[in-house]
C-alpha cells in the first residue's frame, strides 16, 4: 500500500520504517487470507482490529477488505464497514469503497441506494475502478430513470481505456439478456483486491428487473455514445437492436438513428428506407435519440429530421422533383436544418428566389449552415449578373471559421475583381486561396495568369502560369498553362524553354488548347 507511516506515529529511521511498514501490510494481507483459508471468525477479528489503527493507509486497507469479504455475508455490515473506508479519506481506497459500497447495495437490491457511491467510484484515478463503476453506474441510471446520465457514465467507462470496458460497451445488447453478456466475475475476477465479489451473483439479481423499455433506452443512449465516438458500425447496431423490440415510443427514432447511421456507413439503400419508416411510424411531435433524453429544447422532432434527410438523400441521387414533393411537407418548418436542405433543393432546381428567400432566413438565424448559405447566396447573386451582391455575400463568407467555405468565397471575390480587371484585387483574393493550401489553389493561380495575360503583363502571366503547372495535372488547366506559357517563352525567342511546355499541352488532348500548341510545335 502507499504511503505507509510507522504505526506508532514516531519518525522511524532508515530500515526501520521500511519494515514496519511490511510488517502492517503483512498483518493486513495476513488477515484477509486467513478469512479467504476458511478462518472467518478470525480473519473478521483480525481485520476489525485493523480498521481501528491510527494509520489511515492500514485501516482503510482493513476496512476495504473487510467491506468486500461481508458482501456475501451481511451487505448491510458490509455498507456499514464500507462508510468507515470512506470517511478515511484514502486517496485510493476511498474509490474503492465507493465501488463496494455500491455492490453492497445492488446485493440488497437497493439499486437507488447505489447510485451515489458508484458516482464518486467512477471519478477515481484507477481505470479499472472508474471504468466499471461508470459501466454500473449507467446500468443503474436507466433502472431508477437517471437519464441521461447513463450516457455521461458510459462516456467516462469508454474514457477509461480499460480494453475489457471498452469491449463490453462496443458489443453490448441492451435489449437482449444482460446477464450473460456482464457478470459478477467479468467486472471482479480482473481487480485483484475485490475478486472475492467475482461469485456472488449480484448482477443476476439486478438485471432481473431489466425490461424491454429499460433495454431500448440504453440501447439508444449507446446509440448516441458511440455516434459522438465516431464508432458508425456501433451506433448502426444499437440503433437497429432497439427496432428489433418495436416498442412504439423509441422504434420512430431508432429507425431515424439507424438511418443516419446507414448514411454515415455509405449504405445509402439501408438509410433511404430506414428514414421512410421513421416517417411512418413517427407521432408529431416525438423527439429524435439525441433529445430524447434530455431536459434541453427538443430541437426537430423525428418526421421533421426523417423527412429532412429523405429529402436531401433524394436530391443527392438526382431526384429532385421527388425530394421537393417531400421537402414541401416542411414549408411551415423553422427548423435550421429543414430551411438550408429545401433551400438546397431549390437552388439545384433552379428555383433561385425560393432558394434566395430561405437561404436569408438561414443566415438570420446565425446556425451552423450560415457561413454556406452566405456562399450561396452570392453564387445566386453571381449567377443572376449581380456582382455588388455576390461581392457583399461573400464578403461576409470570407471571414468564417470554416476554412473550406471562407477559401471558396476568397476564390470568387477573386473572380469578381478579375471580371472588373482589378489586378490588385485579384491578387488580394487569389493570393489568400494560394497561401491558404486551398484545393483550389491551382485554379486560383491560373485566374491571375489569365488576367496578366490580358492584361499584357508577360512576365507575372508566364510566373503564374508556370506555378499552375507545377501544382496541378487537371488536363484543361496544364492545357491552357502550357499553351500561354510556351507563347510568351515563343515570344521571347525561347524555343527550347517552350518545346516541353507545347508537348505537355498536346499530351491533354483539350481541344481548345491543344491542337493550337500542335500548330505552334510544328513551327518551332
């Protein structure tokens, strides 16, 4: 044990208070194995001596390993032997007892009563104690309706690291029988000081009050574990664990999660029609798996989020009339997410002032999806010939957090200065998506070639061309880089710098390009 100090509270020196020490883990140890050798009455005596030591580090020990020894003897002793670890302050001991004296309790069937003492076992520093005290407390939170806290604890357990924990909460069934999947011995057997518990058959008596609602709720708190995890093939299988049951006030937004969850898996077949039965056996009103449990604002309920993701997997596939006639049962909706795939829909239709209008409604809520609707906002501006409106929009865009929208509004307001001649502006804008490492960074310095070119600035056009073509192998690019760089190095009197550049222009094959740097090759 750590931290011993000689018993009788003098400073020991050297060797000395190293073998008092032994000698109280030795009395300790001494103790608990005459008990276990079959001893009880002097195993108990001894160990109750133990626990009235001055020395916090030898009672609590005493205390602990008596408290775990009454479990299968007397729980309420064993509470009562428990509280004194506790009250000790031990650094680990005192989360150790929280264990047990939560396992006390669940022996007494008293699973209310052992809620907080498997609360304070699971914020210890010992992984195994903190993991399975978090995989019980859960179990217990769902059986007195603590929820969501089981989805806290669980968190905690997966936080743990421990592999066995781990293991469990990736492959557990809550809605099948529990007893065989998490027994007395898979939580006990591997922590040494309370293997003792591994046979007392606690969990049996638990779990016999486990019912199919108790299964589908910690079923779909695992759902939404392991959806924040990023563990898809977990969250797929919890979801469709609790469609199995078919209780009608989780199956709507179980086959809702096992939509998402099919959409995230790249099952698109799976995902379309598990959102359709979400929409069929969805109540108005009824809330999705991540606010089912929850005091908070509910958010979309289940038919607005089914039909919103039908919606946009329909789009997605190229139906669009089809995903309009679903969208339009949303019309009424203000719903953040509705507003910004119907407004999507619309602009792939073409519909651009639908589109416009709910795009504006998006961006005056200030949600999640306003820095791409002010993108596309000024691409319905642009498209429409209205530059000082696409110009305003993407202004705002520039500036979000996100790094691939602000980089694609750069690129545009580049276009708009390009369109204007603006060379300074051009090169503010484009100059940003280059720095950035933008994907678009190629395209972007081949926009500021195009515009030295007309401009009739050689030099900076052959400089941008030149680091187009050493950032990209797109055909029309390279195609047109080549071409422009190779006539202006032609111009010069640079025949040999430019003969490469033509050939890699005909290598594209892009008509526009091409066949004029052949023409230009053969005159070389």
């Amino acid at each position: 044990m750590p931290g011993w100090t000689d018993v009788h509270g003098d400073q020991a020196a050297g060797g000395g208070v190293r073998r008092e020490r032994k000698h109280v883990d030795m009395a300790v140890d001494a103790a608990v194995r005459r008990w276990d050798a079959g001893d009880r009455v002097g195993g108990e005596r001894a160990l109750r001596d133990l626990v009235e030591s001055p020395d916090v580090d030898v009672a609590s020990a005493a205390a602990l390993g008596l408290a775990v020894r009454l479990v299968g003897v007397d729980p309420e002793d064993a509470i009562t032997v428990g509280c004194r670890a506790l009250d000790l302050d031990h650094p680990v001991n005192q989360r150790r007892a929280g264990l047990v004296l939560g396992w006390a309790n669940l022996a007494l069937d008293d699973p209310a009563a052992a809620w907080t003492p498997l609360q304070f076992a699971l914020g210890g520093s010992e992984p195994d104690v903190a993991g399975w005290a978090a995989v019980l407390h859960g179990l217990v939170s769902v059986l007195v309706d603590e929820t969501p806290v089981h989805i806290g604890a669980w968190h905690i357990a997966w936080q743990t690291g421990v592999p066995r924990v781990v293991a469990l909460l990736e492959r557990l069934d809550a809605t099948r029988d529990l007893s065989t999947q998490l027994t007395d011995e898979v939580i006990w057997s591997h922590l040494p000081w309370g293997s003792a518990l591994s046979a007392q058959r606690v969990l049996p008596r638990l779990l016999r009050n486990w019912s199919p609602e108790h299964g589908c709720r910690a079923a779909l708190g695992l759902h939404v574990l392991h959806r924040a995890l990023g563990l898809r093939d977990a969250a797929r299988r919890s979801a469709a664990q609790v469609v199995s049951v078919g209780l009608a006030p989780y199956l709507a937004p179980a086959w809702l999660s096992l939509a998402e969850s099919s959409l995230l898996s790249g099952d698109r077949v799976a995902a379309r029609h598990a959102c359709q039965r979400a929409i069929e056996t969805a109540r108005p009103g009824q809330r999705t798996a991540a606010h089912l449990f929850t005091g908070d604002a509910p958010g979309p309920d289940v038919l607005t989020s089914a039909k919103t993701l039908l919606g946009s997997m329909l789009r997605d596939a190229g139906d669009i009339d089809q995903a309009l006639v679903v969208l339009a049962d949303l019309a009424d909706s203000d719903d953040p997410d509705a507003l910004f795939v119907r407004a999507q829909t619309f602009e792939r239709a073409r519909h651009d002032a639908t589109a416009r209008e709910l795009y504006l409604k998006v961006v005056d809520r200030d949600t999640p999806h306003t820095a791409t609707s002010l993108l596309s906002l000024g691409v319905i501006a642009y498209r429409a010939g209205d530059n000082d409106t696409a110009w305003h929009w993407w202004q705002q865009a520039v500036d979000v957090d996100d790094p691939e929208v602000a980089g694609k509004a750069a690129h545009n307001l580049g276009l708009i200065a390009k369109d204007r001649r603006d060379l300074p502006a051009a090169l503010k804008w484009f100059g940003r998506v280059i720095d950035s490492g933008h994907a678009e960074g190629a395209l972007a310095a081949a926009h500021l070639g195009e515009l030295c070119y007309w401009l009739d600035d050689q030099p900076a056009a052959l400089n941008w061309y030149q680091r187009t073509l050493a950032g990209t192998d797109d055909p029309e690019l390279v195609a047109e880089a080549a071409y422009r760089a190779a006539e202006i190095l032609v111009g010069r009197g640079d025949p040999v710098s430019a003969r490469p550049l033509l050939e890699r222009a005909v290598d594209t094959a892009v008509p526009a390009f091409a066949q004029r740097a052949a023409v230009l090759l053969a005159g070389l």
